[in-house]
C-alpha cells in the first residue's frame, strides 16, 4: 500500500529527538512518515541554549540547530511535516484515525513521540532565564555550573537525586524547599543530609528569578511562615518539581501508569495496542536525555517496520 493524501503507513506524533529519529528511520524505509510536530516543533532541545553532550558535536551545538539538522536529514528521506497539533486520535481499529484540525487523517502504524514537559513555576522570570542560568535539567546543564553557587527547587526524590548530582560540579547546592521536612524517600534525604555540600532553605518558595538576559544572579525567596522576602545569590537554579508526560490526547486509547506515561513492553516500544509504539520521554521517566530519546526512535521505528512487514501493508 503506497500513502495516499490522507492514508500513511506511517504517521509520527511529535518532532523531539524520539520524533526525528523514527522519521528519520521510517523514511529510508521507504515507509513515508508524516510527522505531526506539535505546539513547540523539535521538542524540549529548542528552549536548550547550548548542547555538549550529544555525540558528534566536541565543540556542542545549539538545541534548535540540532533539531533543525534531525528535521533535514529525516526530509531528505521523504519524511512530510505539518505544524499543528493532534486534537484527537481513535486508536480502537485499523487504520488508526487521527484529526488534525478540521481533517481527519488515516495511519497503518503510529509512533507516538510527544514527550513529557518539565513541571516549571509559571513566573515570567523563570521563562525569560530560562537556558539562562534557570535549568530543569541537572544532567544536562549541570557542567556549566562548575564552583558556582546553585540552588535546587524541590523536595522530592527528584530534587534530591539533582542536588546530590549537581555537587560533582557546584561550590554549594543549596535546596529551597517549601516545607520544614523533605517529601523525598529515606534513602534519599539520608544521602541529602549526609552530603556536605548539600544546604537547605526550608519553609521557602522562589517569587522571582534575578539577572539580566544572559545570567542569573539570584532568587527572590519568600518565607511561607512569615511572609519575608529576601534575596538569595546563586549563579544557577534548577528546577526539580517532576515532569507531567504529554498524554492527554491518549488517556482513554491506551495503558497509562499511574503517572500518566506510556506503559510499553520490556526492550520494545510496542504498546498494548497492536501497531501503536511510543518511544522518548513519553514513556521513559528515568533517563530523559536527548541521545536516549534518539535511540528509542530507532528502535520505534524498525517496531513499526516490522509490525507492517507482518501485516503485508
């Protein structure tokens, strides 16, 4: 079966690493993805400044340039794009049903790549930082910080995983949290407690985010007990307040955990519906870098490839 205007073999939901990977694949296959890149086209890696630890870059790249180079070389495949968003998706026969606007489009296979978003403040300082000093990714942006002065927001195991990481690079890590006790397991405050690079404010939440375009030179911290605003100096600040995987549009299709991300079989991007694979941050809430995401579409698309080749598509 060749792709018609609205019949693909193959039909790719999001445009981050995972995304282009598997379009990337899927098109020299000759399978004619079509990639519907979603609200922020290139994933999460557009809003990184600066990236260093792709392989292949020594000197680093760009997050957009990156993602522009994933986009090009998946078209000179013969992979289609279009800049919109999935409004809905009917995943209960083949071919699988997804609308896009007013137009309702048919697919074979679905790679589902939408990935998961940083669960971030909401303060218009933290977005104009954000790349800028202001992180939500230690692993990421953690080496850049090197004998500076960091504070990690949070209280979790996720903030304290981060602050434990971040000591490899920072003077001091200091976690604001807004409670008198850290929500995080045991294991993780012990190793938080027993760190002595590890501070913590407690009873505090960030108002705003300090510094010029390019740096950040502090947070404004408000006391939750007395309501007193200070100023605390830090050169780097990492958000840590979890991550929500974005699967709204598949929340009544397909299996979900209790976090809301995609359940897939063990070494494989299949889900529980035959002909539907999800791979990158969408369905892995433990590595969530740039290279893993790649390397999950690869394997997402050769999945598809072959779930094809069995049905004779």
């Amino acid at each position: 079966m060749t792709a018609t205007d609205d019949h693909y073999r193959v039909i790719i939901i999001g445009s981050g690493p995972a995304g282009l990977t598997a379009a990337i694949y899927t098109a020299r296959a000759d399978l004619e993805p079509l990639i519907i890149e979603g609200i922020q086209p290139g994933g999460q890696l557009t809003i990184t400044s600066e990236v260093e630890n792709y392989p292949g870059f020594p000197d680093g790249i760009l997050g957009p340039q990156l993602m522009d180079l994933f986009r090009r070389q998946a078209e000179r495949f013969g992979a289609t794009y279009i800049t919109d968003v999935v409004s809905g998706v009917d995943l209960s026969e083949r071919p699988f049903k997804v609308t896009v606007g007013r137009k309702m489009l048919l697919a074979d296979a679905i790679i589902i790549s939408t990935g998961a978003t940083a669960r971030l403040l909401g303060l218009e300082s933290e977005s104009r930082l954000m790349g800028h000093g202001v992180s939500a990714c230690a692993t990421c942006d953690g080496w850049f910080f090197r004998d500076k002065e960091i504070v990690v927001i949070g209280g979790g195991d996720s903030a304290c995983e981060e602050a434990n990481y971040l000591t490899k690079f920072a003077g001091r890590v200091t976690i604001i949290h807004r409670r008198d006790e850290l929500r995080a397991s045991k294991i993780m405050r012990k190793r938080v407690f027993d760190n002595p690079k590890i501070e913590i404010l407690w009873n505090h939440i960030p108002v705003e985010f300090i510094g010029g375009e390019t740096a950040l030179e502090g947070v404004r911290v408000k006391n939750t007990k007395t309501g007193d605003e200070s100023i605390f100096k830090c050169n780097g600040a990492f958000l840590a307040i979890g991550h929500r995987p974005n699967t709204d549009l598949f929340k009544d299709e397909i299996s979900l955990d209790a976090v809301g991300y995609i359940v897939t079989e063990a070494d494989s991007t299949k889900t529980d519906i035959p002909g539907i694979f999800a791979c990158g941050d969408v369905q892995d809430h433990i590595y969530r870098q740039a290279v893993t995401a790649a390397g999950s579409g690869c394997m997402a698309a050769i999945d598809a490839e072959r779930f094809l080749t069995e049905q004779e598509v």
